[in-house]
C-alpha cells in the first residue's frame, strides 16, 4: 500500500483549475495573453502537481507533458494566449482525471490512522529492549490493523510475542537441543521453550533464596504463563492455517494483550542505572539505523530490477490513499 499525500495533490489541482477558468474567461472578455507574472506563477503549480502525480504513477506522457510546459513558462517561450494555455491545461486535467480514474484510492478513519507505523504502540521502552526485527513487526502489525487485515495484525502480535519469548528465555538461561545437538531458541517451538522455562524455573526455586529472587522467579513464571495463554488461544491458531475471521475488536484484544506483556518484559529489561540506560538506548538507535539502512537498501535494490522490467515498485514515493 502506498502512502499519499492527498492535502498536497488538492491543493495544486485546485490552483491549476483556478488557472484553467481564468483562461476561459479571460477569451470570452476580449483578452489576448497571459501576463508574465501570473504565468511564473502557473509553472509553479505545474512543478507542484508534476511532483503529486508523480506519486502516484501517472503515465509519463501526461507527467512529460507538464514538465515541458512548466520549462517553457519559466523560459518564457510559451504560448502565451489564452485560449491556447487554457487548450493545454485542458488536456493536462483531462489526463489526471483518467489516471486517477484508473487507480484505487483507500482512506484510514480517524481512530484507525493513529495505528499506521506507530513505532509507540507498545509503549517507549519497547525499541530499547525489543530487537530491530521486532520493532519492524510492531510496524506492520499497526499497518495491518490499520488496514482492516485483522488476520495479518494477529499474525505480526504473535511474531512480536515470539521475541518476547525468546527474551524470557535468554533470561532464565534456557539451553535446548535437537537429537541430542544444541539448538537455537528461535527455531524450536514455543511448547519447547515454554516447557524449558517451567523446568529452569522449578529447579530454581528448590534451591535457597531470598525475597528478591523470589519475586523474580514468581515475574519468569507469570510471564511463562502469559506464554501459554498466547499459544493456546492464538498462536497455534493463526501459525496452522485454522482461518477464521477476526472482528476490530477481537484484533484489538490480541494488541492489548501482547502489548501487556511486552510492558512488562519492558518494564523488567531497562537497567536501573540511568547512565547504563541510556547507553542501552544510544546502542539500540545505531541498530535500529544500521536494520533499516540494509531494509532501505534491499527495497532500492528491488525497485531497481523492478523498474528494468517495467515493473511498478512497492517501495517508490509510498503514497496512501
């Protein structure tokens, strides 16, 4: 989906048609040329409404069409005469009206719109403690809730929750293997890494210890709990292909959960010590730069080959309708 500036787009398109009247009546009442002032300021709404439709692929007939007029108003080598400038703004809106006719423009409400990219949803410590990868997720689970793709969202909630688990699980020290061979965290599956917590958590609370280990242990264990609920409930669910539907408000549940439990996993991981705090944050900032440099590369990189084979890009000026 394309993000658009629609405010941008009205505002030229209604100079061009002030413009366009002008010249109409300006015929009908006798007068002969545009005068010079009034058209440096036509070519400044062309340059205007080139770049707007630009973003939204007009055909490149139509885009080169208001380029070259724009050129010759500022050089000043333009048809100056009313009826013919109103011919040529004519045909300019003539073909932004047939593009526009043949693409899809979608709107987000009010109360959807403050989920798209929110980077905030979950809280300000969630880019501090979460991975690059999982703030990315956080992204496109507001996108998809945004967007009315409830399945989607639900789908993105369980990712973010599987990087919470796998936080609760580097915690409390998990270590797994495979047939005997040690096995990362995060290609087992959730009913393992559950099931290692609760057995690293009960073995735990056998040996002696005082009331802050204690609380610490009873903080993995509710949290091992929150764990299982998601599992059970949706993450099996949506990761086994058990389609069902899922209505705003049920989405909007599953965000409140997950978004629940990452706060508190949150609230766990920032270091007390101010100082350490913000080295943390400082750290996580050139991570989040350094993912989302290699995103933007990868997507230029695609558009690029895209474009060679006349392929239209999902990544160029992103315009939401």
């Amino acid at each position: 989906m394309y993000e658009y500036p629609l405010g941008d787009l009205a505002r030229m398109w209604s100079a061009i048609l002030v413009v366009y009247r002008d010249c109409m009546a300006a015929g009908a009442m006798g007068k002969e040329k545009m005068e010079v002032p009034a058209s440096r300021a036509l070519a400044i709404c062309l340059e205007g409404l080139a770049l707007c439709c630009g973003n939204f692929h007009v055909d490149d007939s139509l885009l080169q069409q208001m380029k070259t007029l724009e050129k010759e108003l500022r050089d000043e080598s333009a048809d100056m005469r009313f009826v013919a400038m109103h011919s040529k703004l004519g045909m300019i809106i003539e073909g932004i009206q047939n593009n526009l006719e043949s693409r899809k423009f979608m709107f987000l409400p009010k109360e959807d719109a403050a989920y798209w990219n929110n980077l905030l949803l979950f809280g300000d410590d969630f880019g501090t403690v979460f991975p690059a990868e999982a703030t990315f997720e956080l992204a496109e689970m507001g996108k998809c809730f945004a967007a009315s793709r409830t399945i989607a969202c639900v789908f993105h909630c369980m990712r973010i929750a599987e990087y919470a688990l796998r936080i609760l699980a580097t915690r409390t020290g998990v270590k797994l293997t495979d047939k005997g061979k040690p096995m990362p965290i995060e290609y087992a599956t959730w009913d393992k890494v559950i099931q290692a917590m609760r057995s690293k958590i009960s073995s735990a609370r056998q040996l002696p210890h005082g009331r802050k280990k204690a609380e610490q242990l009873q903080f993995y264990s509710d949290a091992a709990d929150h764990c299982e609920y998601m599992k059970d409930i949706w993450r099996n669910e949506i990761a086994h292909a058990r389609h069902r539907f899922y209505t705003r408000d049920e989405a909007l549940g599953v965000i409140s959960r997950v978004r629940l439990f990452c706060v508190l996993i949150a609230e766990h991981e920032i270091p007390k010590n101010p100082r350490i705090h913000l080295a943390k944050i400082n750290k996580r900032v050139r991570e989040l730069q350094s993912h989302y440099g290699s995103v933007d590369e990868c997507a230029a990189q695609r558009d690029k080959s895209r474009s060679g084979s006349g392929e239209t890009s999902d990544s160029q000026k992103k315009t939401e309708g």
